[in-house]
C-alpha cells in the first residue's frame, strides 16, 4: 500500500517545482499558440495532496503503481472554441513539446458509454525549444495536457458535479436522460463546428469574411482578443468607401491575407515595440488596424478622403506613423 | 540590389542637442551654448522622436537628396563621422555642425536648437538632424551639473506653437544600402497658419545637399508620366479636363509641386488611387520636388483637342475651359461648342 508519509514528503517538496513548471508552460502556451492563429483558454493546476494519495492507492489495487508513475502531478488544460482547432493544438504541442504518449479520449469511446472527453498528451517541455532552454531542469518533469472544446468542458464541468461514477449505477430512465444530454454538447460543437466553416466560406456578407480572415493573425501579432462590434462596424465603414467598386472590394477580400503575411516581420516589429502601448494606440487592440494598412498602401487616396468623416484624424496619424513609408 | 529605407524600422539610440542663437552675421559676441554630453532619453521621448521623425518622412515635404561635391558645407563629413562611428562621435561632430551653422546665419535667421540623433534604420547606422526654428522666447537651459539640455523641454517647443518650422534630415551610408541618394530631407511648419516661406536653405546651404534627380527632369517626368495616366480615360470630357488641370497647376506661382498636391486638388478619389499606383508602377514618388518648367514650358502653353472628323481646337491657358463648352452626347460621340467672333482664318 501507498506509502502516505512519503508521499506528503515527495510532494512538499515537488509541488513548488511543478507550480512553477506550470506557470512557465502555461504561459509558454498562450503566448505561442497564437501563432497558430487561436486564441484558447489556457489554464493548469498542481495536484492536490490528498487527490495523489487517493489515485495512487486507486491504481495500486489494480497494478504495481507508485508516486513516481503519476503523470497529472501538473495538468495543463487548453480549451478551444471549435472542434476543429483539437488538431491545431495537436500540432503545436508535437512541435513545442516531448510527448509521451497520446489518448484521443473520444475515439476509443464506444458508442454507449456516458462521456464527452478531451485529448490527453503526456508531455515535457522540449528544451530546444527557445523559451524553454533555460529551464533545462525541467527537463524530465511529466506532465498532462488536456486539449478539449469549450462543449466537452461544459459538459465534464456538468458532469462532475452531477457525480455519477458508471452507467451501470444509474437507473435506464436517468441514464436516457444523460445521453439526450450528451447528444445535445456532441451535437453543439459540431454544428458550432459547420456554421464555423460556413461563415468563413460565406461571401455575401463581405464585412464578416474579411473579419474571419483576420482574426486569427490579429490573435498571432496581438494574443489578446478584441471587440468584435467595434470591428464589425469599422470595417463595414471602410468597405464602403470603396463605393461601387466592386472589384477593389473583391481584390481587398482577395490580397488581405498575403498583404499581412508579406510584411509579417514589419506587423511582429511594430506589435513587439508597442506592444505596452495599446491603451494609446487602440486601433493596435482590434484587427481592423491591417484592413487600414491595407488601404494606406493599396487605396491611400481613398482612406484619407473618407476618413474624416467616420473617425478621428489622429487616429489615421497615429496608424499611418507605426506604418512607415519606404524613402 | 538597393535596399528600401523604412522609416517604420528607425530607432533612437541617442540623442544630443545645441541651441544657436540670434545673431546679426559676423556678430560674435554671441555664442552656441553646446552640450558637452547626450541628453538623457526615457523611452517615452524617445518614441516621441521617432514618430515626429517618421511623421515628418512621411509628408508630401519629404525629398530625396545626395551631397552635392560642390557645396562647402562640412556637414556631410560630420554625418558621415557619426555614422562610421556608431554613434560614438555624436557629441564632436555635433559641436561642429553647430558651429557651422551659427556661423552661416545671420540676421535673417532666427534662433534655432539643433538636434543630432544617432540611430539606425533597417538595423543600419543613420544620423538624423532637426532643427527647430523659434520666431521668440523660450529659451533652453542648460543643466550646469549634466552639460547637457533636457530633452523633455525640446518636446515641450516641439509641441507649443512658439516653434513654427522644424526641418527634418535622415542620412546613411548609401554604399551599404546600394543606393544613389545620402539621406532623405524635410521642411514642416508646425503651426499651419504660419504662412513662412520654407526655402531651401537648411538643405542647400547647411547639409549641403541638392535634390537626388535634377528638377528639370523631375518636372518633365512628372508631365510626362501624368499626361500618358490622363490619356487612359475613355472620357474625352475627362481628359480635357485634367489636361487642362495639368497645365494650369504647372503653371501655379510656385516653386515646390507634387503628385500626390495635383491628386488632392484636382482628380476625383478614385482616379487619385488608380494615379497612385500607375506612378508607383512608374516608380515616381508622389512627394514634393521642386519645380522647373525648362523641358516643358512649350507644352503646357497651349491645349489642343483633336477630334476623330479631323477637327482640331486649340486653346491657350485658361481660354479653354473658359471657352469651350464640352457635351458628352448619347452615341459616344462629343459636342464642342464655341462661341465667339472669328479672328482668323488659315
């Protein structure tokens, strides 16, 4: 049986370690996932005392297990908006990460079992990874991370507090109940997951397209989120300076995004130098900011005539100066 | 291949600044007060610097120049010291472009205060020159204990309008950009109302500078290149209207024109985008340069619509707006109409 005495001294003196390895990989995390152009919650915690005691005795009575083979001391949890960002992250962890072992929870689920799961990683940091090189001593430190949508950690957080253990102890009657209910977060996140899909393929309405194209590198160069009626609004104002020139509109919607790759080391400048600047500059808080860089390169005629009438000329000022302009 | 400056990638890595006073020219009993060390430069101003730098780059004022070999100003040498120096003779050659330049002033001039930032742009060395001109008062004190100005008290006159012109100039090393121009230059007045002739002293005789490519040409290319973007309108009406705009701001009692000034005054927004870019296709800067008419002069006198029966009217500047009334008629073809006694027939 689990030593409990050792493990409390294993563990005062472990914790502090795995407290700070978690707020380096948490804050790792959210600082470089959005180069992946998304923008997920990121959150992680340190084991409680008593929960190791009572998963080491757990798992003791099933297999030879001690302290030493626990994985979750520190879970990291990344929580994604669509179903279809598990395999971003995916991708950034193999590439950011040493991982151990992998479990798509949800795939090895049969059919009637009650649960909604996430994707489990066990990992360590990569230490030639350049954030990560000065904390060497991290180097065998295990860790999980678990990647689940906002819907299955709705539905873990539910279900947690509702209890239940096994399908087994409930009665068929409250077990239908549950499944209904687990069909319905299933279901949320893969309509989420095609009315996602559908918006950004939506041509019609040109104002939230563009918005879509330039959410996620707005999320890479600013890795804050940013009020989406402001840039819904500015950006319907601006595209209609263009009048009824539908072509410019088309070529905007075209070359926005090649627009900001092509001076993608001249947006991370101007991000990484102003970046504690964003409560003077707050057009560098909303990702229209690249739809007026846009303009004052392609149309810069047509942005300053019309600008005056919509916003304040300072503004303008202020974008135009972070720009630059070549001599 | 040449590089391109990018004002966007300027930093400031120090900064120093003398103040030049009013003289009467040959009147020595005056002296520069010169700062014997950098001005300490908290980012905050530091990022102030460098967007009224960029701000001023930016402008439609904003000209390319080169050092002309046969100018006797000293400054170049100085810049050039900076520049190979890292920066590290900021403070001496500072000292001596202050010199200079109290010594060509005279009464003319009012006082002035000379900044010299050494930096870099594109992750290269530059040395950037302001000079701020002040019609009164307000005078800079030098801290006893430092030897040098508060910098804060420069943005203060940068920001107060008892500076009304402050002339900006950005030079590298053109060798290692691989490009035919020293450094980029520009006149501002801070306070618009001010109706002060900018003249090209600060860049003729101080820097000792002449514009990158001779105005003569500059002129001819910038008709040239804007009468072929005229040409492109199907609209006959249009093409005689921007024509005979062309030839009446050519014309203009002025000495500095500019692409981007023709845009704004007289082509409609979009046709100023579509001209934009055809002079950015061009590779001609909409910016300021100034004007000669030499190559030209015979060409903008007169405007001469030739229609497709063979039919050609000519006017002379300003007769034909004036004279001829234009009507676009339903089958594409257009009406002219012109009244007035006949003077002669040949």
């Amino acid at each position: 049986m689990a030593n409990v005495q050792e493990i409390v001294d294993l563990w005062k003196d472990d914790q502090p370690k795995y407290e700070d390895l978690g707020k380096i990989v948490s804050s790792f995390i959210k600082n470089k996932i959005t180069d992946y152009e998304l923008l997920p919650e990121v959150q992680y915690r340190t084991k409680e005392l008593v929960s190791i005691i009572k998963k080491v005795r757990k798992k003791q009575a099933e297999k030879e297990y001690s302290y030493q083979h626990l994985k979750d001391k520190l879970g990291i949890r990344i929580i994604c908006t669509f179903q279809e960002d598990l395999g971003i992250v995916e991708k950034f962890i193999n590439e950011n990460f040493v991982v151990i072992s992998v479990e798509h929870k949800k795939d090895n689920l049969d059919f009637n079992r009650l649960d909604y799961v996430s994707n489990h990683y066990d990992a360590k940091i990569k230490c030639t990874v350049t954030e990560f090189k000065r904390h060497a001593t991290f180097e065998d430190f295990i860790f999980e991370i678990q990647v689940r949508t906002l819907n299955q950690h709705a539905w873990s957080n539910t279900a947690h507090s509702l209890s239940y253990k096994r399908e087994t102890d409930l009665p068929d009657k409250l077990k239908r109940k549950v499944y209904r209910l687990l069909s319905l977060y299933e279901l949320a996140d893969d309509e989420f997951s095609s009315v996602n899909k559908a918006l950004k393929e939506h041509q019609e309405n040109i104002t939230y397209t563009l918005l879509r194209k330039l959410e996620g590198k707005f999320y890479k160069f600013a890795k804050t989120d940013y009020d989406r009626e402001i840039s819904l609004l500015d950006i319907n104002t601006i595209l209609n300076y263009f009048e009824t020139d539908d072509n410019a509109k088309q070529q905007l919607i075209n070359s926005i995004e090649s627009f900001i790759v092509t001076n993608e080391q001249k947006i991370q400048r101007i991000y990484n130098d102003n970046r504690n600047r964003f409560y003077e500059i707050l057009s560098l808080s909303q990702p229209e900011i690249f739809l007026v860089w846009y303009m004052l390169q392609n149309h810069p005629f047509t942005i300053k005539d019309n600008w005056a009438n919509d916003f304040d000329d300072d503004d303008l000022e202020q974008i135009k100066t972070l720009w630059g302009n070549e001599l | 291949m040449a590089a391109k400056l990018d004002t966007s990638t300027i930093t400031i890595e120090n900064i120093i600044v003398h103040s030049i006073p009013k003289h009467r020219k040959g009147d020595f009993s005056v002296e520069p007060q010169y700062s014997e060390q950098e001005s300490s430069l908290p980012d905050g101003l530091r990022t102030f610097f460098k967007e009224k730098v960029v701000q001023s780059l930016q402008s439609n004022k904003e000209l390319l120049v080169c050092y002309n070999p046969d100018n006797t100003s000293p400054v170049s040498t100085y810049i050039n010291q900076i520049i190979s120096s890292d920066g590290n003779d900021l403070v001496g050659q500072s000292k001596l472009m202050a010199k200079y330049l109290f010594e060509i002033q005279d009464g003319q001039n009012v006082s002035g205060i000379l900044v010299i930032i050494s930096g870099k742009i594109n992750n290269k060395n530059t040395c950037i020159i302001i000079k701020l001109e002040r019609d009164e008062g307000a005078q800079l004190e030098l801290d006893p204990k430092t030897k040098s100005f508060n910098i804060k008290d420069v943005k203060d006159l940068m920001l107060t309008k008892k500076t009304k012109i402050y002339k900006v100039g950005l030079f590298v090393d053109k060798s290692s950009f691989k490009i035919k121009y020293d450094g980029s230059t520009a006149d501002l007045q801070i306070d618009p109302k001010t109706k002060k002739v900018v003249t090209t002293w600060f860049i003729e005789k101080f820097l000792g500078c002449v514009p990158l490519e001779n105005p003569k040409t500059t002129t001819k290319k910038f008709y040239d290149y804007t009468t072929t973007f005229i040409q492109t309108f199907d609209d006959p009406i249009k093409r005689a209207k921007y024509t005979q705009d062309l030839n009446s701001y050519l014309q203009k009692n002025t000495q500095k024109i500019s692409a981007k000034e023709f845009a704004d005054d007289y082509l409609e927004t979009q046709d100023k985008d579509t001209y934009n870019n055809y002079l950015k296709d061009k590779k001609f800067r909409m910016s300021e340069f100034p004007k000669d008419n030499t190559y030209i002069d015979n060409k903008i006198k007169t405007i001469t619509m030739t229609f497709a029966n063979d039919i050609a009217i000519v006017g002379k500047k300003g007769s034909f707006e004036k004279n001829v009334k234009l009507e676009p008629l339903n089958d594409g073809t257009t009406k002219a109409e012109i009244v007035s006694k006949v003077k002669s027939v040949r």
